[in-house]
C-alpha cells in the first residue's frame, strides 16, 4: 500500500523578511517559520508610550463624559486598558467602544468592552462606515491613537457633527540600525517577499534600501490597503500583495499565493 505524502510546507526555503513592530513582528515570523520559510525580522517602527500628562489624565478620568470611544491601534487599545485599570476599576457604562479592525476590537473585547469594529475591511474607512457613526451630532467622540496619525477619522466625524478630541498615548520612531545589520538583511539575504503593513514603515524600508544601494523592484511588498500599494507604486515598486485580512495566517496564505503566481510567470500581483 503506497504511503501518501504530506503536502510540501507552501513557503519551504522562501526567504521573508518582516518589518512590523514588536511583539507582532516575532509572531508573524513564527507562522511564517511553520509554513516552511527562513523568516527574519527587521522591526522599521519602535513604539514608545507618552509619558503621562495633566490632559490625557484628565480626558481617562472625564472618559464617562464620551459616547463613543475608538482605538485605531492594538497597541493604542493595550495601552488605553493600561489607563482604565489604574482610574476606572470599574470601567463607565454608556459608551460604545470601536476598533478599526479585528486585532483592535479583540484587545478591547479582552477587558470585556462590547466592541464595534468594520463587518469587511480593516481600514479607518471600513470603520466610519458603521450606522452608528453615521450621524453623531454634538456627540463626544474621543480618538485614541499615537501622536501622530491620519486625520481621516476626527475629520470625518467632525464633518458630521461630533465633537472629537484626540488622545495620544505612545509615538513612533524609526530604529536606529547599523550599516552591517541593515546590509545583512537586505543584501546578503535578498528576501523574495518583505511585511511592510503601514506607510510609515513602507517609507522607512524604501529610505533605508537606498541608503545599502538595495533594490527593491523585485521584492514583493506586503501592503495593508490599496492606499499604501500606490504609494509603493508611486516610489517605482510594482510588486505589492494585499492580505484579505491582517490576520497573520491571512498574511502567510497571501504571500505564498503571489511568490507562487510570480514563479508561473504570470506577474499578478494584487
């Protein structure tokens, strides 16, 4: 009786080099490690928390005061729980609690907050077009994020009457690598396929391979939404793949599918 073969691991030898923050850039490598590939990490954006502040204190203790309170971020909906364990042992009834994508919301659901995210997508987009967000007249809205982000959010929900005020509890920065480092990573193991999931990190990668003379027009990029895959397009990088979702075994489905198409020849990338 002939023995069946498992299936060959869909990334086996496939060289990935993932440029998320701390502590998902290590998780991500893990499953990408257990589909076969050699996964290295090479963290583009450090995250810090915001040391504490007479105005974000205020606005934690005043929470109560808030219809709607949105996390764009894990990391942000982590440290806002920091923040609600040491003023609100009992966290304030009455508010709707959002976050834009899955990860987001499931921080929050961890501390047992009924949290709202998008039905599809993962985007600030997906996220304002929720019904309840649709018409939150003279409404308090409070936006918790890093210290610098995207406005479309506060803008939109401005536009439609709310009264928004931004929280920022960490910032971002660019680490400060080596040239032996930055040349190990990007020359010498010359990844098929890069995780660059925002576009702060995109432009920190796209600065950093010029700076090692390391071309990027034959990497695969891994992007978040459309909005970041032309802004790889813009710098001259055609070669983007766009996950269903943020979910890491949805990211590793996803760049096994495009490495395969690419070595069929057919060049179609998302």
């Amino acid at each position: 009786m002939a023995t069946l073969r498992p299936d060959p691991l869909p990334l086996e030898g496939r060289r990935i080099l993932i440029c998320r923050p701390q502590p998902e850039a290590d998780r991500l490598a893990t499953v990408f490690c257990d589909a076969g590939a050699d996964a290295r990490v090479l963290p583009l954006i450090t995250r810090e928390p915001l040391p504490e502040n007479p105005v974000a204190r205020t606005l934690v203790l005043n929470l109560d005061e808030f219809a709607h309170v949105i996390a764009v971020s894990p990391y942000a909906a982590r440290l806002l729980l920091e923040w609600l364990d040491t003023w609100w042992p009992q966290t304030p009834a009455g508010i709707r609690w959002y976050g834009v994508g899955a990860g987001t919301a499931a921080v929050l659901a961890s501390h047992g907050l009924n949290t709202q995210q998008p039905q599809t997508g993962h985007t600030s987009e997906d996220l304002l077009q929720l019904p309840e967000l649709a018409n939150p007249d003279y409404e308090k809205v409070l936006v918790v994020r890093g210290q610098e982000g995207r406005e479309l959010i506060p803008q939109t929900l401005e536009k439609r009457g709310a009264r928004v005020t931004v929280l920022p509890l960490y910032r971002r920065y660019c680490p400060d690598y080596d040239e032996a480092t930055l040349k190990a990573m990007l020359n010498d193991f010359s990844p098929e396929a890069i995780v660059t999931l925002s576009g702060e990190t995109l432009n920190n990668l796209i600065a950093l391979s010029e700076n090692t003379g390391h071309n990027l027009e034959d990497t695969l990029l891994v992007v978040p939404v459309e909005r970041i895959a032309e802004q790889a397009r813009l710098a001259g990088l055609r070669r983007t793949c766009i996950p269903g979702s943020l979910a890491d075994s949805t990211i590793v489905a996803a760049v096994a599918e495009q490495l395969a198409s690419l070595d069929g020849g057919s060049g179609n990338t998302k």
